[in-house]
C-alpha cells in the first residue's frame, strides 16, 4: 500500500520518513512511503491538533485518493498558556500572533522564521521561573474516505536561557528534554525520543491491526 506523507515542511517530512521507515521494517508491513504527487493549500483553521491534522491528510486523500498521512505538532509553554496552550496550534506562526507581540522589535524581522519564534518565547520567559513545556504531535492517517486513525505523543521538557544545536529544527534549539542537559538541537537521536515518533508509534499499532 502506498501512504503519502503530507507535510509543506522539509524537516518534519525527514523525520516521519525515517521514524516511519524503521516502524515498518520492525511491523515487517508491505507499505510504500511517498510524497503527494504535489502540494497543495491546507487552511489549518481548527483549534486542536487532532482537528488540524485531520484536515490536512483529508485535504490530501481527497486531492489525489491515497492514503494520507499528516502530522500536526507543537510546543507548550506552561507559563505561556491560560485557557489556551501556547504556542500550541499556532506554534508555526506564533512570531505573528498578537499575543506578546511587543517583546519583537522591528529590526529582529530579518531572522528566520524558528529564530524569531524561538526569540518570542525567550523573550517572554525573560523573568519567568516556570520553564516547564512539551512538544505534542498528533498524527492522522486517512485511509479511505470515511475512515482515519491517529496516534498522539508529547515530549516533556523545559524551555532552555538561550539558543543552542543545530540539529532539527523549529524549537528544537532552546527546548531541553527531561532527562537531559541540552536542548534537543544537540541531541542526535531525536527521532528515538521525540513527540513524533510516540504519535507514530501509537498510529502503527492501529495500523497493523487494520492492514
Ligand atoms: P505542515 O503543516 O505542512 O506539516 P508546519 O511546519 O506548518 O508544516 P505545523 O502546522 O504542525 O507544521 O506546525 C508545527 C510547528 O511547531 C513547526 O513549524 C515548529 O515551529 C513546531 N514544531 C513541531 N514539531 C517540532 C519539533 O519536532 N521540533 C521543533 N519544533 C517543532
């Protein structure tokens, strides 16, 4: 069976290929693992990761009709978030959000995209002592029109004083797994211990009970 794997992001597509390549070598499952024939435009406009990762491996399936697979991933921030998780589903765009937007200054709009969502978060936990956060990946597989199944993991860790690693990529350089004494942009085995490969491990044993 083919399973396209449905991401706009370069990295995260590396990660779910090489996790997933490894779960099925162990699963021994005849799965071939591919790209969309092309990207397409996905409004992730729900409020939860499950939702959002829902939506884009629809969007997929029912773009080119194979089963699709579709990540949607985040961070945390405990002292970030009220009645809502933050950055959490607006991790990718939270340089924009209007929340805490006065700690960026014009001039710093010429980093990256990461850098200026990792600067925000910094910037923000400046004088906070609660550090505490997580990284969270759903992932859904939509295999036929009315049928999808998902898998979740969550990686704990805490938001580190400053950028370091480059490894991975996001908010890999200032987030610190439990356990550990460096952020997980230092850390070569991520895909051993990462968010993405619980989800996918937790989407597989669906997987191989339905195939
Ligand atoms: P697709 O929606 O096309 O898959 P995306 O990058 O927009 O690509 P998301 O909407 O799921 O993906 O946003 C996830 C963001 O959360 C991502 O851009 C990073 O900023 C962050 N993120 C997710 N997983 C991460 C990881 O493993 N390490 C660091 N940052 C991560």
């Amino acid at each position: 069976m083919k399973l396209m794997i449905c991401t706009s992001n370069k990295k995260k597509f590396e990660e779910l290929y090489s996790i997933l390549e490894s779960l099925k070598k162990d699963a021994n499952l005849d799965l071939e693992f591919v790209s969309p024939p092309k990207e397409i435009e996905v409004e992730e406009y729900a409020n939860t990761f499950l939702s959002n990762a829902y939506l884009k491996a629809k969007a997929y399936y029912d773009a080119f009709g194979i089963p699709a697979l579709a990540d949607d991933s985040g961070l945390v921030v405990e002292a970030l978030s009220d009645n809502l998780e933050r950055p959490g589903v607006y991790s990718s765009r939270f340089y924009k959000d209007s929340f805490g937007s006065n700690v960026l200054k014009e001039d710093d709009f010429k980093l990256s995209k990461d850098e200026l969502n990792n600067l925000k978060v910094l910037r923000l936990l400046e004088k906070e002592e609660n550090r505490k956060a997580k990284f969270v990946s759903v992932v859904a597989i939509v295999l036929s029109n009315n049928y999808g199944i998902f898998g979740e993991g969550e990686l704990k860790g805490s938001i580190a004083k400053e950028p370091s690693g480059n490894f991975g990529f996001g908010y890999d350089p200032i987030f610190i797994p439990e356990g550990y004494a460096t952020t997980l942009a230092n850390i070569e085995n991520k895909d051993k211990i990462s968010h993405r490969r619980k989800a996918l491990e937790s989407v597989f044993f669906i997987l191989k009970k339905v195939l």
